[in-house]
C-alpha cells in the first residue's frame, strides 16, 4: 500500500501519521499520530485563551488584551469557561499520554538535586526514549497546574460561596501557579521551536527525521529501526 502511494506522489508520511506513530515510514519517522496533535493543540490553544482572558482581569496593564475579546465584562465570563476547557482538554491529555510518560526507575533517581541535569538532557544520553526527563517533569508539571488552576478558580468563579480566607489562598495559588506554568512553557516553546529545529514538526506534520531521532532519542531511534547505533 505504501509503495503505491509513493508511486503516485503522496506525502505518505504526513498520511500514515494520522493513525500511526512510533514507525519509520521512508527517512522519517512518526512521532505524534493526528489524535496525540489535536489534543495537544486544544490544550496549547485553551491555555493561550485563558491567559488573554485573564490577563486583562488580573491587571489594567493588559486592558489592550481584553479589548481584543470585546472588553473586562467579556473576559470575566469567556476566562472561567475557557479554563474548564482547557482542564477538560489537559485531563484527556493527561490520560492519552500517561503511560508513555510514566518515569523510569533510572529517571526517577533523576528527580532532586540532579533535575538540573536532566532538564540539560546531560543524564545518560544514550538512554534517553521516545520523552526524556525533562519532557515527563513538564508533562506532570501541565497536569499539576491544571488541578491548581480548577481548583483556586472555581472559587474565584464563585467567591460569595467561599469563606474570605479561602478566597485569599485562591487568589494567591491561581497567580502563583499561572506564573509558574507559565514560565515552563515559555521554556517548552523555546525548546520546541528555536533550541531544537525539527522538532516543530513533531506537533504539525507528526513525523520528524532519523538524524533528529537519533541525536535527541537515542533508545527510541534504536528501538524503532533496530540499529546498533
Ligand atoms: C503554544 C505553543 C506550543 C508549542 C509551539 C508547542 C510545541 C510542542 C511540540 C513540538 C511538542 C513535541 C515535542 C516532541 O515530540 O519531542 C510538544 C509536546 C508537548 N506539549 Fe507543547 N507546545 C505548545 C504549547 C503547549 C502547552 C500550552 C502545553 C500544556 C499546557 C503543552 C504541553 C505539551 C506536552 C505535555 C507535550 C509532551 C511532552 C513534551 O514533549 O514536552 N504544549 N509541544
């Protein structure tokens, strides 16, 4: 069937990434099949939604923001609704991805002083699989902050309902985790993007090159194509 599709000019690896992923299709390979990317992108673009609706509410300073989305009255109603979205959308990510993401015993000892090291992908190389440490940290980091997110912002959402002191924690636990998160994903982005070319098209096309599987995930280049090196 491939072979058929090379013959008449198909991308056949762009088409063999909707169902499939962890195979080498020509000099590529499949990473992310069309469900693991459209997850990902909902999660991406509920966040992205949320923070420029919630922005404008946190602080005059983003009030252009706010009018992008027709004013503060919009926000306030569109922010609280695009957050259980993206809580939905990151539960179904969480789910999807959960077991590829579970850390090995050897990763696990990672976890400490030597997180450093591991975010640097300086920790045994050669070992590294399809995610590395620094991928799951993120991966379970995007789950902790959604909890932290639904959590302080419900009571946000429904203040009278929530003794004072409460609403206080919230309000600091909703801040603290939006600058966290956020942090983290400015560093997702720039290692998704500038730090490693190639790796972009993970998230669009779903498939990327040997050389890019071999130099960043050296255990699951060898997996996949059964080469010594
Ligand atoms: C908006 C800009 C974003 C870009 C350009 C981007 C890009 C990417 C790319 C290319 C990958 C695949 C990496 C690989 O296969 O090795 C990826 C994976 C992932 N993304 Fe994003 N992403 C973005 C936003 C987000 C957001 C907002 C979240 C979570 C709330 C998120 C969560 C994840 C997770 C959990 C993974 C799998 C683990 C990892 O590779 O780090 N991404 N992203």
């Amino acid at each position: 069937m491939s072979s058929v599709r090379h013959q008449i000019g198909l991308d056949v690896g762009a088409l063999e990434a909707r169902d499939t992923e962890d195979v080498v299709v020509g000099k590529e390979i499949i990473r992310h099949r069309l469900s693991s990317r459209v997850i990902h992108w909902l999660v991406a673009d509920f966040f992205l939604l949320c923070a420029a609706t919630g922005l404008p509410v946190f602080s005059p300073v983003f009030g252009w923001l706010g009018s992008l989305f027709g004013g503060l009255a919009v926000c306030r109603v569109v922010h609280p609704l695009a957050g259980l979205a993206f809580f939905a959308s990151a539960a179904v990510m969480f789910r999807h991805w959960s077991q590829e993401m579970e850390m090995t015993a050897q990763e696990r000892g990672w976890v400490g002083p030597k997180l450093l090291e591991y975010l640097r992908d300086e920790a045994n190389h050669d070992q590294i699989g399809k995610y590395n440490g620094g991928q799951k940290v993120f991966f379970y980091t995007a789950a902790l902050a959604a909890l932290g997110f639904l959590g302080s912002g419900v009571v946000l959402w429904f203040p009278l309902t929530f003794p004072g002191v409460l609403r206080q924690i919230a309000i600091l636990l909703h801040n603290l985790t939006f600058i966290a998160f956020f942090t983290s994903i400015v560093f997702h982005v720039y290692l998704a993007t500038i730090a490693e070319p190639g790796t972009f098209n993970a998230m669009t096309r779903g498939t990327v090159s040997k050389a890019w599987a071999r130099i960043h995930h050296p255990k699951w280049y060898r997996e996949l194509t059964g080469s010594g090196k």
